[in-house]
C-alpha cells in the first residue's frame, strides 16, 4: 500500500513537473540564442545613455527614469543575401511577441521603420517593456527595458518627454553603425 501511494506521488509530481516545462520559445531565450550568431548584434546599455535634462522632466517622469535600470539590446542586419534568414527570424520574434503575456502599448510607423511596444505585467506595474522596431531597409532590433516598479502610464509620459527632447544621437552611434554595415 505505501509503495502504491508512493508511485502516485512520484507520477503526480513529475507529471506536474512536465505540464509547468514551456517549451515555447521566450524573448530571453531569443536574446541569448542570437546575441553571436551571424546578422546578429547584442548590446547591454546602461540608461545613462539616454540623457535627458531631468529639470524638465514632470514628477512622473522622473519617477518613471529612475525606474528604468537596463537595457538590452538585439539587433538583426538586413542585407540582401540574406533575406530568406531575415524573413524566417522576423517571423520567430512576431510569434514570441504574439504571445498573451505581452500586452499592446503603442504601435507607429515612422520613416518606413514599424515601431511596436509591448509590456509584461499588468495596468499598474510592468515587469520588462519590450521595443520592438522593424524595416526593410536595415533589419530589426529588440530591446528589453528592465527595471523596479515600472509604470505603463508612467513610462508613456516619459516617452512623450523623449520625443520633445534633444537627444544626442551619437550615443547610440554603435547600433546605427550596425545597421549601416
């Protein structure tokens, strides 16, 4: 009696075990899969690359900067001998990004470049936020914004601060280059 009791428990854990495995590929494991692969390019940025003159940042603002602590980045370089590859890892990123645990913040298209934001977490605090920005042209780049207490609400007023701001395009002279190449 004790041994059957024991092969349920064994059975009823390791089927648990093998429900809660997701085999499904997540952004992370994207990141990680690709940051050497060839086409490819990974970059941790530090926020500080992102200068902004707080003195005319909001309180929200503010609180949504300061809540902001990495930044990564993976980039894919399009060229033309490579679009049948470029085709099939766009394609894996829109089906990572499809997932319901992303939620939709904004999405634009500016200068033949599709811009789409994304969140994980819920209305009042975000775990990551993910940029997700594509074009034909130059190929695709993700970033991952990490940090603590993030904000929806907050990080959308401290974008609209970033669009009306004087940024130093210099600073993100590596990833251009990428693109560039």
């Amino acid at each position: 009696m004790k041994q059957t009791v024991k092969h349920i428990v064994f059975i009823f854990i390791t089927a648990l075990l093998l429900v809660s495995c997701n085999d499904g590929v997540t952004l992370q494991r994207y990141f990680v899969d690709h940051q050497e692969s060839e086409n490819f390019t990974a970059i941790d940025l530090p926020v500080s690359i992102v200068k902004l003159d707080e003195s005319k940042l909001t309180e929200t603002q503010k609180e949504a900067y300061s809540s902001v602590k990495r930044l990564n980045f993976l980039g894919y370089r399009y060229n033309e001998s490579n679009l049948e590859n470029f085709n099939a890892e766009l394609a894996k990123v829109k089906t990572i990004l499809k997932d319901k645990k992303y939620n939709d913040l904004i999405e634009f298209n500016d200068k033949n470049v599709k811009v789409n934001i994304k969140y994980l977490g819920d209305d009042e605090v975000a775990d990551e936020f993910i940029v997700f920005a594509s074009s034909k042209e130059m190929g695709f780049g993700i970033v991952r914004v990490l940090g603590d207490d993030m904000s929806p609400e907050k990080i959308m007023t401290l974008a609209d601060a970033m669009r009306n701001s004087d940024i130093d395009e210099s600073q993100f002279s590596g990833i251009i280059d990428f693109f560039k190449k």
